[in-house]
C-alpha cells in the first residue's frame, strides 16, 4: 500500500534537504519550514529566494580588508576618524561584527577569510595572508592585533602571521586571554585558569 | 565615527530579514544562517536559492485531495489499495504528513487549506470545502473523518463541514478525544480530563 513515507513531492523534499545543511537545522524542523515557505504566495516565496541568491551574486567585498559591504571600500576603511594605523587581523565576518558590538574598537580590520586547517586542507595560500603582507609593507600600519581563536588551527595561523609580519618591522599584539569577567574560579577550564596565573597582570585598584 | 552597526551590507540585510521571517528563526540566528550561505561557494548558494524558488513554481497539488505531489494525482490517491471510499478531512499538508507516520491509516484525505477563522479574515470560500462537498456528492465515498483541531477555530469548521456534508446522506466521524496513551490524570488539562469522563468507554479487558 502508497504511504507517503518521507516527503509527498521531490520539489519539497529538495528544499527540505537544501535547508537541512544549514548549521543546527535538523530535517524535522527543515520540513517545518519549507512547509511554511510552501504556505506563502508564490510571488512571496520567490522574493525569499531572490534575497538568498543576491549572497551569491550582489555581494562586494571591501577592496582594503575584504569586509562584505555594498561598494568598494567598507565604511571602516572609508572613514578617516578610524585609526587606519591599527589593524586588527580575524577570521571571519562575524568575528568583525563581534569586535564592533563591544564599542570598545576604533582601528581597522583585516579578514583572512578562514584560519589555516591542514585537517580542512586550508594552507596560508588559501587565506588573505598575501593581502594582508602586502597592506604591511605598503606602509602607514604601525599594529596589528592578530584576533584569532584560541584553538590549535587558531594559534598555528597566528604563528605563521608573526613570521610573516615581524620583518616587516611592525608591532604584532594579540587579544588578553584569561578569566571571562564574572567568572567563576570554580567553573573555569584548567588550561585557561593556568594561563590566568601565569600571565598574572599588576592589580589597579 | 563609523561603526557597523547592524549589517554592513544591504545584500546580506535582505537575507537576514528574508531568513528571520521563518517561525521560531531570530535575527541572531538568521544572520548566523545568512552568514554560513556567504561562506559557501556562489554554485552552491544558487542551488540552494533555486531549491527554494521552486517552491512557488514546480510543486503540484493532486487534483482530487490537494495533497502536494509531483504529478496530477499523489501517491495515496492513485492507490488502489488505500480505501478511497474513507476520507480523512485535515487543515495541511503536515497534518498529512503527521498522520501517515502513525501507519494507522489506510483511507485517503482531503486537505482543505486551512481552518476558518475570522480573526484571520478566512471563510468557507478560502477552503477547499466545495471541493470537498463534490467530491462526496459524486459518489463512492461511505465515510468522512473531520480530523482538525480541537480549538474554537478547528470545532467552527468541523460543524461547518457537518452541516454541509450530512445532507449528502455520508457517515461523518471525529478524532477520538481524550487523555493521551500513557498521560498522567495529575499532569491533564482540566477540559480534557472532564471531556474523557463524560465520553467514557467500555472497558476492553
């Protein structure tokens, strides 16, 4: 006997499948939205659609810190009350979107587009390293604050940056690690608590 | 002084706002979303903007339950081993989906589309309910299931449906009601407990 055993249609079981690979959407909840997409008016649906395309073909990058934006040149780079002087070196779009939530930021950024990942076979050649040299050593750059994740893949890539940035003269930061403010003595991971105490700064009351 | 404050791009604005109009999505989670669609390849973004896009264009609906499908009639209507003469009234295509993974049914549905609600400015003539009422008048089905929702909106349309279909001389049932297999009479509503004592059965040893 006919039981519709997964998906009723192959048109619908694509878009199921299609918004499954997004990251913590499981198939049950992927079904639950391609349903209410299925729910909308045509002309609606096609609309969603166009927006999700346009990622693939409207976007610009920043021709400076390759920064998504809708020109050339992104508003950080573009403005001149930013200390272009300071460039701060991460991973990812949104790491750019985390540093300017905390307010706390006034430089410039450089995006590398990823860390180095043998596991993922991503070598330097696949980031924005080059670039980022090139920026270096076309002068007017006096930091940079390497921003990278605390992993394995994180701290290789800040590594292999200080190699290639140091003879170029310029001063290279990296971001404080230690206790989260708020943090719990008792909760915090051991690697992270050593580092706390071994990097011990002078208390300022 | 110049800071991203929400997105640093229209492009990826419109995604957001197009991925966070999705039940239970935030726009936390859908620049999340938007942002894993950027790091992908642009063939790869196109497939999945395509997958959805032919959510409006190539999905079919069978002509006889409106059941989505990719051809004229779905898989259940054009069983003969399913009873076609038992049909199983519900508001959606996921309701469908719902009961079919039970394994308990073996008739067909008829999916109307929705339930009447006047909040929601949808009457009888939104819903597939003339269908319904010549599906019925032309014969060859012995039995109506109403199966829809226990609440104000669902009981108004199971009466509706009542009364336009009891004229045509068909035996019209309803989902059983009652506490749930295993529920605990502490943990039920009110309304359901009273309901399951005043429709009480005989005990089947």
């Amino acid at each position: 006997m006919a039981r519709i055993e997964n998906y009723p249609s192959q048109v619908l079981q694509d878009a199921v499948e299609a918004i499954s690979s997004l990251p913590g959407v499981g198939s049950r909840s992927a079904l639950r939205l391609a349903l209410n997409l299925l729910g909308r008016p045509a002309e609606e649906i096609g609309q969603f659609a166009g927006a999700i395309g346009r990622l693939a073909t409207d976007v610009h990058y920043c021709r400076r810190c390759m920064m998504i934006c809708d020109g050339d040149l992104c508003p950080i780079c573009a403005d001149s009350r930013r200390d272009q002087s300071v460039v701060c070196v991460v991973a990812s779009v949104r790491d750019v979107l985390s540093i300017e939530a905390t307010g706390q930021y006034s430089g410039v950024y450089h995006i590398l587009g990823g860390i180095i990942s043998p596991i993922d076979g991503i070598g330097p050649s696949d980031l924005k390293i080059a670039e980022l040299r090139d920026r270096v050593s076309a002068g007017g750059i006096s930091e940079v604050i390497l921003a990278l994740s605390g992993d394995v893949e994180g701290e290789t890539t800040s590594f292999y940056l200080y190699r290639q940035l140091a003879p170029l003269g310029v001063k290279i930061t990296t971001l404080a690690r230690g206790l989260g403010f708020g943090d719990d003595l008792e909760y915090a991971d051991a690697l992270t608590l050593g580092r706390s105490i071994t990097s011990r700064q002078p208390f300022k009351p």
